[in-house]
C-alpha cells in the first residue's frame, strides 16, 4: 500500500468553489447611459462588449474546470470503491 488516499470531500469543495466563481461572472454589463459627446459613446459600447466577451469566456473555462474537478472526485470514488469490492472478493 502506498498510503495514498484522495481527499473526496475536499476535491468536492474544490469544485464548489470553482462553480462559485463561475456564477460569480455571470453579469450583465449596460451602458451607464450619456457618457459624453462624440466618440465617447461608441468607445464604451466597444469596451463594454469586449469587457463582456471576455467574462463568458473566463465563466466559460471556470465552470468547465469545476465538471472536470468533479469527474475526478467521481472518478477516485468509482475506482476506490471497485478496488474495495475486489479486495472484498478476494484472489
């Protein structure tokens, strides 16, 4: 034995967490309205849009981390629990 055990309920936080922070960039960003003469407008609707974009990507590539966090959580118990029924089972 090696004494290697992964810690499930701590993997599982993990990926809590991570679906936390995702949910946390999900916001809508609306122009604040009259932002000045000229081009002044269009500059903040173009940052806005980009501010935007980028935020679904960052949401995006977080919520997908926190599934994958969770598989591996998943993944440890299903093997822990086969490797226990095989023990159990004996040669």
């Amino acid at each position: 034995m090696t004494g290697f055990e992964a810690d499930l309920p701590a993997i599982g936080s993990a990926a809590a967490a991570l679906r936390t922070a995702a949910d946390s960039l999900a916001v809508e960003l609306a122009p604040p309205g009259d932002v000045g003469p000229g081009r002044l407008g269009p500059a903040v609707a173009a940052l806005l849009a980009t501010a935007s974009a980028d935020l679904a990507s960052a949401r995006t590539t977080v919520t997908e981390m926190s599934a994958s966090v969770a598989r591996v959580r998943d993944t440890y118990a299903d093997l822990d629990m086969g490797a226990a029924s095989r023990f159990d089972q004996g040669p």
